[in-house]
C-alpha cells in the first residue's frame, strides 16, 4: 500500500480531530475557527463533528479569549486558541507570560493550564509587515512556556498531539507558507515527544541547523550542495523550548562548520541562542565561526521582490555554505 | 629606540631561514651580542646575536618557522618601551649578518592595522586544538580558509608531513621473548669467547633409519593406534644421538663459572623452536635416557606450547647442550650463538644431495653440514672436532646407538 500522504494543514486539523474525539475536555477558541475554518482552511469540517459547542468563534479580542483559555484550563478543559497570525500574539502577551507562563510556579503547583496556543509564522504571502512576522522568540525567551515549531506534516501531527497532552502551555507555529506542503502522515495514533531533535538528513561538512519552513529551505540547500561535492547535515530541533542541545552540539563536533536557520528576526532570536549554545558546548570542535540566517532586521516589505530579499533561499544558504567550506572545493 | 630583530641573509641565493630555536624567550632581558637564536639554511645552522640591549618583546616566529629574509621576527625595546607597528618603517640596525639586498619585510594584510604585538594567526577554535595535540607548530602552518585563516585541515597536512609515515610506521616494538632474546644474544656475543669447527656428514643412514621408524609406526598397528601417534623426525634423531655422544664428550657437555668447569653427568637437550617473534629453546630434560618416542612427544608438547606462548619456567630452563635446525628453511650450513651457561650448540643444516668422491668415484649422497660453535673457556677446537668425529660416526650408523 502506497504511503498515505497528507498536506500540512490535512495534518494539523486530523491531530486536532483526533484529540478532540479522545478527549472530550479538548476544545478550541478563536476567530474564524467554526464556521470559516480559519482563513487558511485548517479547521474546516471541524465544527461539523464536534459542533459549536467545542469550536468556539470569539470576538477579536485576542486578550480576551486568549484569557478564557487560561482559565478554562486552570479549571479542566484543555483549550486550543488560535491566533491568526503570529503577529497577533502581540495582544495576548499578557496572558502567556504573566499569567499561562507563571501560574504554576505562583499556586506552588496547584494549578496547572494545559493549553496550547496555535498561531502561524513565515513570509513571502504579501501579507505585509503585521501579517508576516515569526515571533516564536519572543515566547521561547519565558520560562514555563514549551515552543514547537513543525517543519513537515508528519511532525505537524505528532507534535500537535504531545502538545495537547502535555500539561503545561505550549506555543504552536505553523509557518503558513507550509500549509499545503505535502508529506507522508501514518492514520494511527501517534505523538513526538517535545524536545527531541531530528536530523532530517546526514551530512559531513557542514551543518544546517533549521527551525520550522526553514528545514524545507535547509534541504533545498543540501541537495544544490551535493551538486558540488558538500555534504550537508539537516538538523531540525523541532522545540525551542525544550532545546535538545545534545542532538545539536553533537551534529556540530561532526562536520566543525554550522549555519542556522530560523525565520524570526536574528538580532537576538532562535538563531541567536542556538549559535551561542554551539560556541559554549562545541568551540574547540569548531572549524569557523557559526552563522546566523533569519529575517533581515527590517519591517517586512510588501513589495514581492523586496520581501523575498529578506528571508533566506535555498541558493543564499547554499551560497553561504560553500563560503565555509571554500576551501575544501 | 627599538630595535628590530630580522630574519638575516646568509647566502647569495637565500630567500628564506628556517628559525631552529630561540635562545631567549619572550620578555627575557638580552645583552648585545647575547645568542638569540639559532637559523638553518640550506648549509648550516647559525647563531644570530642580539643586535642591542634590551627586552626581547614581540617574537612573531616559533620554533620551525620558514621565515622570507628581511622580515622582522621579534623587536628588543628598553624597558617600558611598545615595539612599533609593523608597518612602520625599521630605523632599527640590522643584525651583522643582513645582507644588503634583503627584501623588505612583506606585510601580511590583517597586521596592517594593528600592532605587532603579539602576532595574531587566524586560526579556528578546532584547529588551535588539533594542533596542541597534534605537537603542531602553527607559526609554520599556512592557512588554507576563506581568509587565509588556519583550518583543522591545515594541521592534520601538516602533522602527517612533520611524522613520515616510515618514521612510526617501521619501529617495532619487540614482545617479551624477543626482548629477552635481544637480551641474550648480546650476553652470549659480547662475554663468550665463541669458536666454530663444521663437518659435513654422511645423512642416507639417518633418512633410512628414519623412513625404517615410520614404517613400523603405521596405524595398521591396532597398538598404535590406541596411542597418540607422534612423527619421529631428523631432529628427534640427532637429539637422541647427540645426547648419547655428548656422554662420551663431557667438556661439551659443561658450564664455564667463576669456580671452574661445571660437568654435567645428565644432558638436558635444548631446541631451538622459531616463534612469532623471536626464538626459544625449549628443553628435552635427560635427553641420553629418553627413548626416541618419548623425545618425539616431548618436542610436539614443547613446540605447541612455544606457539601458544605458554612455555612455562621448566620448559625452557637447566638446558645443557643446544640443537638449532634450520633444514627445514633449506639453509645449508650455518652458526649459532651459545645459550651461557652451557658450553656448545650444535647448528644443523639441510639434508641435500651431493656429489663426493667415494674410493676414488664420484657419488652423489644426501649429506649435511653440523657445525659446532663451543666456549673456548670450556672446550678447544681438538676436543670439538673429536665430538664431531664421533657424532658423524653415530649418524652413519644411528641403530648402533639408538638400538
């Protein structure tokens, strides 16, 4: 039997579909989510099985609902919101940080709000500077909050499933340029445990550390490098938070030269941290200096060409590969 | 005023010096005139002096270094006193031996800008690392990055050219027996005053006594069969031979020391069996008692073991006479050295066919060459010959001794 495959947003809406029928307390919140099934189509038909009861379309008023949901979790349920686009999360910062973030620690672990916020991240959708954003540093930057960041469908499903298990809150991107990216997803039950990095391809000269749609970029970039005799590693952390510096620091000693890839802004962002955990834990295995590619630290244009200018591409990556290992060619 | 300390040229034709040592190190107080370093050229190595009175400060050149002449290596200041920049032109005096021609000091790109002090090799965190543990000098590494910067690549080039191959690669270290062997042989070589006497001997009685001995020990024999079959060889032969000769010759069959000569009244037979890595002599205690089996088995026993690397103490020692075969390896005649403190060994060659002249006609005879080496503090090149004169005698006719 052939594979079954699935696109990104198939993937989303069955691990949602999935836990909804396992677990009656799991329910969602936001704008658009029932009726309209979201302006990206991820949860259309939801509303048709579970009802309007368990997919609830709010006001926009991302603060507001986004507080519902840390509090119907505080009280039972486990809610899944579900901001629009990433650069909304602006307006419900108050309620992840101050509150979804801290309240464990505060109530000396009676309460606990096992939520998961779903948002979206990426450019290139002429989407303009306040639709474009990738924000998932600022949340990875909190303690008590876990930050997953899907690059495939396969992992889109698994991931989503751990985090609606999972009993603390989580923060949930999906790069909307992924949407209707294409991938073998199994029918089964199945959920990827938070924290654990994959490599998503074995190389030797250099490794591509990538979060989210950047992974896609990363082994668009390793193949054209094949072409010239580079041997490109994939390795795709999967959560900022939980980090798992072992798989990263040890794709690092392995090939001496590391590019990361992360969509959010570099100054201070993903790529940032995760450049710094491979100078503390791999420097004397490194063979040049690690470098960072994300978004260029500008506003995001909505001039087609100027947006494209300001996200990495398979031929800049690669461009930036072969200058590290120049002088192996 | 600081002076500069540049790499001088020696030769006509020299364009680099290969910086050996240095004398001082860096911040060491020099005195003009001082050594301070040592150079190769292509013909010799040379002491350079310092050129002033000072602090040696900014050393630029390890140890191995090539180094273009005329490019400064190191700057000797007064006391508190900053070397100049790089760039800045040299009013310092050169040493003695600059050479007016010299080219000028090129200046690498990235030490334009700064200051000499101390020279700074771009070098990756990986490579600084590879090239402590590899013993690598990086001052004489060059750097093959996108920057010119030294890479992990570059030392591990360099560390396989600085150790040739034939260099690690032929030295063998030897085991326990070799040891012991090299240990031995010198002993013996450089304390036993050797003499050697040969005699080439007659050997168609020895093979028919022996094809006689393995006809008779055909399994066919539901006796023999009951028992472990041992094969009687050549060996076997002269060592039951040798031992009832030696009865006759007790000052082959003896020890120097201190006191005087030791004589033995039994002989324990040893034999030199080759192993991987050297040679031990196994020994046949009571040689002249055993019956010829009893050798042949004893032999198989000693010489599997010896293969296993499992002699024990009892089989390898109070031996006093040695047997060294080497008719196996086809080697016709050759000598050996004496195990102290016994007195001989008997080195026996191949058994080969040859022509001699018997009773006037040429014949051609399986024959063999036996040669004695004996301590001449025990026994005389008279007493050896007449050992060998009976020797040959029980090997032309081996039943007369062995029955």
């Amino acid at each position: 039997m052939p594979e079954r495959e699935l696109t990104f947003a198939q993937a989303v809406r069955e691990a949602l579909a999935e836990e909804m029928r396992h677990d009656p307390r799991v329910c969602i919140f936001g704008e658009d989510v029932a009726e309209a099934g979201t302006p990206f189509k991820v949860l259309s038909g939801l509303v048709e099985e579970f009802g309007p009861e368990r997919l609830i379309d709010t006001p926009i008023s991302e603060a507001g609902f986004t507080g519902i949901a840390v509090g119907a979790a505080m009280t039972g349920l486990r809610p899944v919101v579900d901001i629009m686009f990433g650069d909304f999360v602006t307006l419900a910062m108050d309620q992840m940080v101050n509150q979804a973030a801290k309240i464990h620690y505060m109530s000396g672990g009676h309460w606990r709000v096992p939520m998961v916020l779903r948002t979206t991240l990426g450019a290139t959708r002429r989407s303009a500077a306040q639709h474009s954003q990738s924000l998932h540093a600022w949340f990875s930057h909190i303690p008590g909050l876990k930050v997953v960041l899907p690059s495939t469908p396969y992992d889109a499903k698994g991931l989503l499933k751990a985090a609606i298990r999972d009993e603390n809150p989580v923060v949930f991107f999906e790069d909307k340029m992924m949407y209707k990216l294409k991938g073998p997803v199994p029918a089964e039950d199945y959920a990827i445990p938070l924290g654990v990095a994959e490599v998503k391809r074995s190389g030797d000269d250099i490794t591509l550390v990538a979060t989210s749609s950047m992974v896609q970029v990363a082994l668009g970039a390793a193949n054209l490098l094949e072409k010239q005799s580079i041997s490109a590693e994939v390795i795709d952390p999967r959560t900022t938070w939980p980090l798992d510096e072992a798989a990263i620091l040890a794709s690092a000693k392995k090939t001496s030269r590391v590019i990361v890839l992360d969509e959010g802004y570099g100054r201070y962002g993903v790529a940032s941290e995760i450049a710094a955990v491979i100078a503390e834990g791999a420097f004397y295995d490194l063979d040049a200096p690690v470098k960072r590619m994300g978004a260029m630290q500008v506003p995001i244009p909505f001039s087609p060409p100027l947006e494209d200018a300001t996200v990495p591409t398979e031929e800049t990556v690669c461009a930036a590969a072969r200058a590290m290992c120049k002088h192996q060619l | 005023m600081a002076f500069s300390v540049v790499m001088p040229a020696l030769e006509m034709a020299q364009e680099s010096g290969k910086l050996i040592a240095w004398r001082k190190k860096e911040g060491d107080r020099v005195a003009k005139g001082e050594p301070l370093l040592e150079i190769e050229t292509d013909k010799a190595v040379v002491e350079l002096e310092a050129p002033a009175d000072g602090l040696l400060v900014g050393i630029k050149a390890a140890a191995g270094a090539d180094v273009p002449v005329g490019q400064t290596i190191a700057w000797i200041v007064v006391p508190g006193e900053t070397p100049p920049l790089e760039s800045a032109p040299s009013t310092a005096t050169a040493p003695r031996a600059s050479h007016p021609e010299a080219k000028p000091a090129p200046t690498p790109a990235h030490d334009a800008s700064g200051p000499a002090l101390p020279s700074r090799v771009k070098i990756s965190p990986k490579a600084r690392r590879l090239a402590k543990e590899l013993k690598v000098d990086i001052a004489a590494v060059r750097g093959s990055g996108p920057e010119g910067e030294i890479l992990a690549s570059d030392i591990e080039a360099s560390a396989a050219v600085d150790r040739p191959a034939s260099k690690v690669r032929n030295l063998e270290l030897p085991g326990s027996v070799g040891r012991v062997m090299a240990e031995r042989t010198t002993q013996s070589w450089t304390t036993v005053p050797h003499f050697f006497v040969s005699r080439e001997i007659d050997a168609a009685a020895l093979q028919d006594y022996r094809n006689r001995i393995a006809a008779a020990m055909e399994p066919s024999d539901a006796g023999a069969a009951l028992t472990k079959m041992v094969r009687i060889t050549h060996t076997d032969l002269l060592v039951a031979l040798v031992a009832h000769v030696l009865l006759r010759h007790p000052r082959l069959n003896a020890s120097w020391s201190a006191e005087g000569i030791r004589i033995h009244d039994h002989v324990n037979m040893g034999i030199a069996i080759a192993v991987n890595d050297g040679v031990v002599a196994a020994v046949i205690p009571n040689a002249h008692s055993a019956t010829l089996a009893q050798i042949a088995s004893r032999r198989v026993e000693l010489t599997e073991r010896a293969f296993a690397g499992k002699l024990r103490p009892a089989d390898i020692s109070d031996a006093t006479f040695t047997i060294s075969n080497l008719g196996m390896y086809h080697v016709d005649q050759f000598s050996a050295l004496i195990a102290p403190p016994q007195a001989a060994v008997l080195a026996v060659g191949a058994i080969a066919d040859r022509v001699v002249a018997i009773n006037g006609w040429p014949a051609v005879r399986p024959r063999m060459t036996l040669t004695l080496s004996c301590d001449h503090r025990v026994a005389d090149g008279a007493r050896a010959a007449l050992f060998l004169n009976d020797l040959a005698e029980a090997v032309r006719q081996p039943g007369k001794s062995l029955g």
